[in-house]
C-alpha cells in the first residue's frame, strides 16, 4: 500500500504502459478507479489498452465508445504527466461507458463479444488488435472480472514495444547513460 493506494504490479503494467501512463499519480487514479468499480484491474487495463489502441489507430471513434478524447501516445514532446494524466482520464472514462446500462462498452457477455461485434461493425482490425488466451466462446462478466483466465501477457501490445524501445534510446542518448540498467 501506498497510502490509499494498492500497489501491485501487473495492474500498473496493464492500466500504465499499456495505457500510456508513465506518471504513478495518474496511474494510481485509473487503478483505484478501476478498482472502486469492481473491476479486475488486469482485465480492464487489457481491455483499455485494446480500445484505446485502436481509437489511436482510427478503427474506433471515440463516439462511438461514448468518450471525447483520443490518446496521447507520441513520444515526441510526451508530457510525463499531462499526457499521462489525459490518458488515465479517457480510461476512467471508458471505464465509466463499461458500466453504464445501454452504455457504449456493452461487456454483459465479455470482452471478447464485444471485439467479435466491433469487428462485424468496424472491420477486421478491430479484432486483430484483440488478444486473448481462448479457452471458451462464451463467458459470462462479473463486477470482479471482465473476462476468465486472461493473462496480462497477452494484452503486451507491439505499441508498447515501440515506447520501450524510444525510452532506451532516450535513455542512451539524451542522458548519457551506457550501463544496461539505469
């Protein structure tokens, strides 16, 4: 703990990095969010990470998920923590639609229900961008959890490749470090 806050490892991979939030306060807001929701925080930074990745990519407008925002993922001129911030508050906000009755984020049957229809109605992508360990074609959410005997491995996007990638070179060459951990 870290006052009010709940430190744990995987749910700040999945709704920081993935999300792109390299900030701790914002990513301590979107997990406590995520959590005061009842969400499994890995689950839902999986997901976060799909929907925003492909708002980013425009195969989704963000109307059409019932938010306003898109995320900032540019590395050039990446505000730590405004950026960060902008995009801990799109994913409140995504969050906010999942629970919504009649919202934009139906989850009532999974995550994966919700990828195969917005693949119908946006094309292909959609889905490609969605990864999964599949064990069943169809299960059931509950507060807790989004979608069953999900890893957060599986949601390791090529995005955040590229912005591990760009933070190394940064790294080396903007801060003149050349020992392998800084």
């Amino acid at each position: 703990m870290h006052g009010r806050f709940k430190k744990d490892y995987e749910p700040y991979q999945t709704m920081g990095p993935l999300c792109g939030i390299f900030d701790q306060r914002a990513d301590e807001q979107l997990n406590h969010h995520a959590d005061r929701l009842g969400f499994d925080a890995i689950s839902a930074g999986g997901t976060l990470a799909w929907l925003m990745d492909c708002i980013d990519d425009d195969l989704i407008t963000p109307g059409d998920l019932g938010v306003d925002k898109v995320p900032r993922w540019e590395m050039t001129n990446f505000d730590v923590v405004k950026d960060s911030m902008h995009n801990a508050e799109l994913g409140m906000a995504l969050l906010d639609q999942m629970i919504q009755p009649g919202g934009s984020i139906a989850l009532q049957f999974g995550a994966r229900k919700l990828a195969r229809r917005l693949a119908r109605e946006k094309g292909r992508q959609v889905l490609d961008r969605f990864v999964y360990n599949a064990f069943a074609r169809s299960i059931n959410m509950t507060a807790s959890r989004i979608t069953s005997r999900n890893a957060s491995v599986f949601w390791e996007s090529e995005r955040n490749t590229d912005m591990v990638s760009k933070f190394l070179k940064n790294t080396k060459q903007i801060d003149g470090v050349s020992h392998p951990e800084p």
